[in-house]
C-alpha cells in the first residue's frame, strides 16, 4: 500500500515540479539540480531518523 502512495505523490510532485521550471527565473539546470540534491538530503534524514 505505500508503494502506491509513494508512486502517487511521486507523480503529483514531479508534475508541480515540471509546471513551476516553466515559470521559475532562472535556467532549469540549477532548479533540476537543487532539488535533486534536496530530495537527496530529505531522503537520507528520514533514513537516518
């Protein structure tokens, strides 16, 4: 069951996501990087706690 919910949000966020590098300022390579390395670090606290 939380697969599906993972899944789900998954495709809820990346979809934001992709609507806001439309608009956002600056060139979407620094955006896309951004928030990898912030999914990257939000992933290894809930690890870690």
């Amino acid at each position: 069951m939380s697969y599906q919910t993972t899944v789900g949000w998954s495709l809820i966020t990346s979809g934001i996501v992709t609507l806001l590098l439309a608009y956002l300022p600056y060139p979407s390579f620094y955006w896309g990087i951004g928030l990898l390395v912030l999914g990257i670090v939000v992933f290894v606290l809930r690890r870690l706690s």
